[in-house]
C-alpha cells in the first residue's frame, strides 16, 4: 500500500505489508518512518541492498527512492508519514550528524531489550492516533515521535564514539554540489529552499552538512557569495546601486544596501569610494 497524500497533510500514520513497493523503485516522497512488526524484507537504497527484519527502524527521507526485492510471507510494517513542516520540528533539535548517518545507514537495527519497549512505542501512538481528532492529537503524536528519533539519536553518537566513523562521503558530495550550485546561482538565487530543491534534499538536512563540515548555515555562504559578487561589481564597475540591484536580483535597492551593510559594517557608497584607494 502507498499513500497518497497532500503536501500540507502533516502525519500519516497506519501498518502496510508494502506491496506496492515489490519490484519496482518508488519515489518516497514524503519523510517517512517505518518499524518492522512482522517477518522481514530485502529493501533496495541507492543501490544498497538492506534486510530489513521485525523489530528494525527505517527512516526514509522524502528524497529517496525505495523498492523490495522480495517480502516474507506475513510481513507487515508500521509507518508515520511526515510533511517537510512537521519533520523540519521533529528534527530540529538532533545532532548535526543524525541525518547523515541515517541517510548512510537508514536501517537501525533494534537490540533484543529494546525491542518490547518499541513494541509498546507503536501501540501508543496507534492508540492516540485512533482515538482522537488529528486536531487534538498532533502535538501528542509529534512529541512522541520526536522522543523516538531522540533516543536513536543518542544511540547514534554512542555508536559514533566507539567507532570514530570518518565524515560519511555522501555529505561531503553534496556539499561540493551546493558550492558549484552557489557559484553558478547566487545572482539569481537567494534563498535556501532553491538550492536544496536541486540538490533533491531538504532545506534542513542541507543546514546540517554544513554545519557539521563549515561550521556555518547554507544561508550564510549564499549570502558571503553574494557579498562577493557586489563588492565586484562596486569596485570594477561605475554601475549604479539599481543596476546593480537588477544583476544581483533584489527587488528592493534600499533591503539590497540594508543588506550589504549587515554584512559589511559600511554603506555600499562608502565601501565604493574606499575601495579606490
């Protein structure tokens, strides 16, 4: 079974034997958890082959493309479906890295003392989500799965700490990619949202590459490039402050010089005549 569900619907939840996914690769779509209740699965991921057994967590992020090679016979699975707002508030307090290493290892396997108490986990919030209006269980359920990601969050970095994984490639590739991305676009471009979309992640996950690598937001080295681009244009050219608000695409020149001065500490006239001597 799929889903099919709108953008602003913000949880799904629900069991599925994911037969729809048998031999044939779907776009997830939407960031999705799944917890293996009954028999087991081979998953294909980026070309990576996963079993996945009863007890295991999946975390597939709305990027992904997802098929089964093969089911067990009784194999069931529970989901949580997530729209980007209410994954971006389950998410926003992890570790820089929990995204990463799940996109690397999106299957965790569940230790055996762990897996009664995931058990009882899923009867909760089937429990809350059956029970009541959506209206009235959202907050419930969004605490419920944040607490979740927050505990395998924390088996992540105890896991980190005794292998001392090296900064996983996948992270440094899209990295590379956002910096071809910001050369080729910042003119154009200025918001997070644009980048992410071609880069095929989500805004948040882009903010936690950098800021595992950089040490920075992707806000900040869009806005440095741009920077950039205007003291070039400023020192090398005798354009006025709207044509070059017309090159660098802001619509407004008056947030264009409130802008460089944040950014700078002086007015785009001051850094003009200064930079000529």
């Amino acid at each position: 079974m799929i889903v099919t569900v709108s953008p602003n619907t913000e949880l799904i939840i629900g069991n599925t034997n994911m037969v729809s996914y048998l031999n044939k690769v779907v776009d997830v779509g939407f960031t999705t958890l799944f917890i293996c209740m009954e028999g087991e699965a081979e998953i294909l991921l980026y070309g990576k082959k996963h079993l996945f057994r009863k007890g295991d967590i999946l975390t597939c992020y709305w990027d992904m493309q997802l098929k089964l090679n093969w089911v067990s016979e009784h194999f069931s699975t529970f989901f949580c479906r997530m729209n980007e707002a209410f994954c971006y508030e389950v998410f926003q307090n992890m570790s820089a890295n929990f995204c990463e290493f799940s996109y690397e290892y999106p299957i965790i396997p569940s230790k055996p003392e762990y897996k009664e108490l995931l058990s009882d986990w899923v009867k909760q919030v089937n429990w809350v989500w059956n029970r009541y209006d959506i209206t009235k269980s959202l907050n419930i359920l969004k605490n419920n799965i944040e607490n979740l990601f927050r505990v395998i969050d924390i088996e992540i970095q105890r896991f980190l700490e005794v292998t001392a994984l090296p900064v996983m490639p996948r992270a440094r590739e899209i990295l590379r990619e956002f910096g071809i991305l910001i050369e080729r676009y910042a003119t154009e471009q200025h918001n997070v949202a644009f980048y992410a979309d071609k880069l095929n992640i989500t805004a948040y996950y882009l903010s936690t590459i950098t800021a595992e690598i950089m040490k920075e937001t992707p806000k900040s080295l869009i806005d440095k490039k741009i920077i950039m681009e205007m003291k070039l244009y400023l020192r090398n050219t005798g354009d006025s402050l709207k044509m070059i608000a017309e090159k660098m695409s802001f619509d407004d020149i008056s947030y264009m010089c409130r802008f460089f001065k944040r950014h700078t500490g002086m007015t785009m006239l001051q850094y003009r005549k200064e930079s000529k001597f």
